[in-house]
C-alpha cells in the first residue's frame, strides 16, 4: 500500500426530505384532517479513526463525497427515512482542516467527527394544524445538507522519533530496538515513507512507538530532500532521538540536524543523541566521542552493542514526558472537537438598492418556507416578523416594494 500522508475533497451531506401535503380522506369524513408526515433528515458525512488504516491511500483519489438524501414525507403522517451517513476510516492520527483551520484531530482510535452534517426534513403540513387552522395546505422542504472542502493530513503517532541523515541506520535501529522490519540499505534514502515500531518488554509498563522516517539533509526544512515532508510526523513525538553514524563526522551531522530542527520550529522538543556504528570504531575514537557527546548513548545497531541500554533509556524517557504532558494533550484534543463556527443573530445590509439579510435562524426559516404555497408564504413571513426580521428592515430604511434577499430567495417587502 502507498504511504499517502495528505488527501482533500468536498464533503456534501444530504438533503433534507420535504415534508408532505396531504389529507386523510376517510369514507363517510368529508373533510378529513392533514395527515402530511415529516420529511427525513439528510445523512451526514463522519470520519472515523480506526487502527486498521496506516495511510490516508483509501481517500487519495477521491474528490466527493456524498451522504445519502432523506426521503421526503408521506400522507398518513408517514415520516420520511432517513439518510444514510457516509462513514469514511481513517488512521488514527488524523487532522482534519478547511480553509479556516483545525476542524478536529483524530488522535485516538474510534473517534468520529462529523465533517458535514445532514440536512434538517421539513415537517409536514400535519405539524401546522391549530384550532383557528384545521387545514393547513403547505409544508416545509427539507434543508439542504452541509458542504465543504476538506483537508486530511496525517501524522503519524509515536513517542519517540527517529532523526538523522541519510545512512545513518536509523532504520536498522528500529529494528533492533523493536519487531519491525523497515527496508535496511547501505545507500542513503531507502527509507522513503515513515515507519513505525513497537517497542513492547515485559518490564514495561506500557509499549511504547518509535518512528523511522526518511534521512534528512542540510535544507530538509526548506524543502530539499524527503525528510522536510516527514519532519512533521515526528513533530508531535514526546522525544526525539538524533541518530549520528559515530563513523562519519558526527559533529557536522549533529550541527546539521540541529539547524533543521531549529528551522522547523522543533528544537524545544526534548532530545537524545545516539552514537550509532560504534562497532566500527577503535576504542581511542570511541574515547573521543565519548568527551565531545558526554550526554550520548552508543551503540551498535549491527552488533546489538548498547541496544538493550538505549531501549531503557528512551522508554524512561518517554514515560517521564508522558506522565508531564497528558493532562495538555487531552484538553487540546477536547478543544478541537466540536469547532463548528456558527453565525448566530441577526444582519441587515443595503445590497444593490435592496437589503440584504443575514443570520443562521433566518436563513434557515427561509430555505424551508414553501414559497410556492400562498399558505406556507404567509406563515413564513409571519415567522420571520416574529424573528424581528420586518423590524430590523424598517429600522435599516426598507419601504414597500424595496427588494430583500435572504439567502438565495429574493422577496419583495411589504
Ligand atoms: N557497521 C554498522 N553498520 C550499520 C549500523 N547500523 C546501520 N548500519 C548500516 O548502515 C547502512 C544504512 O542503514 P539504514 O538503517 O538503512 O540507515 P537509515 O538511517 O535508515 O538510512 P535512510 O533510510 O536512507 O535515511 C546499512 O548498510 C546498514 O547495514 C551499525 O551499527 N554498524
Ligand atoms: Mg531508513
């Protein structure tokens, strides 16, 4: 399967069924009373993140997607079905944005997040009935569902991530720290796409996961390499492990990786350093390393030198990280949630002569009327004089025969 980190595509939800006009008409009951059912709600667009998915291929290619319509109302007050929902997986790890922002973050698994939501049923013409009007003759249409443009981007989850240059074996580390197995090469860039690994010991408490991703170089930050598009899937790691090939200049690579973690905003984050390939060096070379990187593990991810050591270490550290940051982590990820801007109120706008009115209660009032009914127009202006509209219309300057606009229907006032 293709690693795929990124994927965008419009989200539409269903419609809205209308609600129905209808009238029972019972033998030997002349006038029989409305009986016009409710339309059913428009289904909704869910994400939902599940640890069966690694990448985001599944939605790679995709430009739409739609939720089912709900059927429109029925005589006999039979409601209308409702739409069915479009549930779409992805890994967990997922973020989800449009064009203003962070949406929601799918940080654990079965988490679902409504990403465009079902359009209201109108009610049928039966809801109208009072004592001054038995027979109502007009009901509302359902309302259009949600739409918008979307952004997956996926980071991929881990403790700890793996950072070095091309070469430096960070992925043959990964697998002697953990049961993965990530392509081992002995040119630069095999790694490609990241990795994960588990690292699971009895003693443990908890497992814990280590990232591999691609070998940066000097510029990663600015976009030369692969590492740049990876870097961010370390971002959210607790800790990051800066692997040097202790064989090669690992004072340059130290510098290197240094600058482009500063560059990508991640030198805060904590951070250890390997000395990996020491098998390959004389122990007056190892001397020599070990008073330039006092702080440094080595190790040998060949020969398993330092291994078992370096497994401790980073799950001490990562555990100690954790316990410090959950509490953060958790009301960040509440935050994120339920981000559903919502223009609430009421607007008035001199618009090309006319007016032109704005609010989410009105507007929705207005995609529901039944502008085509005589009955269901009054009752729509009757509403919407409730709601302060015809007021507010006044007060902006609006006379008899001015043109107003709500939404996309247009009106005269009166
Ligand atoms: N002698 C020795 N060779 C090692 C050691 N660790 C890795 N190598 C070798 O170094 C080469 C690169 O190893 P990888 O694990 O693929 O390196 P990498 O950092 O993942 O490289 P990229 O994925 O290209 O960034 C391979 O030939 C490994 O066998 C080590 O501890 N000692
Ligand atoms: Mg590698």
């Amino acid at each position: 399967m293709q690693f795929v980190d990124e994927a965008r595509f419009v989200v539409r939800a269903g419609r809205g069924g209308d609600g129905s006009v209808s009238f029972n008409r019972e033998k030997y009951k002349p006038r029989g009373g409305p009986d016009g059912g409710r339309g059913g709600d428009g289904g909704s667009v869910v994400l939902r993140s599940t640890e069966d998915l690694v990448t985001l291929e599944p939605h790679a290619h995709r430009n739409l997607v739609k939720a089912e319509r709900g059927a429109h109302g029925s005589g006999n007050k039979r409601a209308g079905e409702r739409g069915e929902d479009a549930v779409m997986e992805v890994p967990v790890g997922t973020l989800v944005f449009n064009g203003e922002g962070l949406l929601a973050d799918l940080s654990g698994p079965d988490e679902s997040f409504v990403v465009a939501r079902g359009g209201e049923g109108g009610r049928g013409n039966a809801s109208f009935a009072t004592s001054t009007r038995q027979a109502p003759a007009f009901r509302e249409k359902g309302l259009p569902g949600e739409e918008r443009e979307i952004r997956l981007e996926l980071r991929v989850l881990s403790d700890v991530g793996l950072v070095g240059l091309p070469n430096a074996g960070k992925s043959s580390l990964l697998a002697a720290l953990s049961a993965a197995r990530p392509k081992v090469g002995d040119y630069p860039f095999t790694t490609l796409v990241p990795r994960l690994g588990v690292v699971d010991e009895k003693r443990y408490r908890e497992p814990f996961v280590v990232a591999d991703i691609p070998g940066l170089i000097s510029g990663a930050s600015e976009g030369r390499g692969l590492g740049n598009r990876f870097l961010r899937h370390v971002a959210r790691a607790r800790l990051l492990a800066l692997v040097l090939d202790g064989s090669e200049d690992p004072e340059g690579a130290d510098a290197t990786l240094r600058a482009e973690l500063y560059a990508a905003r991640l030198s805060e984050k904590p951070i250890v350093v390997i000395l990996n390939k020491v098998d390959l060096l004389d122990e007056e070379l190892r001397q020599y390393l070990r008073e330039t990187f006092p702080e440094a593990t080595q190790v040998s991810a060949v020969t398993g030198e330092g291994v078992e050591e370096l497994r401790d270490l980073l799950e001490e550290r990562a555990r100690e990280l954790g316990e410090k940051d959950q509490p953060a982590a958790e009301a960040s990820s509440r935050e994120h949630r339920v981000f559903r801007p919502a223009w609430k109120g009421l607007r008035v706008e001199s618009e090309n002569g006319g007016y032109a009115v704005f609010g989410e209660d009105v507007e929705r009032l207005v995609m529901k009327t039944d502008w085509e009914s005589q009955e269901g127009a009054e009752r729509g202006w009757r509403v919407l004089e409730r709601m302060g509209v015809v007021t507010a219309l006044r007060k902006a300057g609006a006379e008899p025969g001015d043109e107003v606009k709500i939404g996309d229907v247009e009106f005269d006032f009166r």
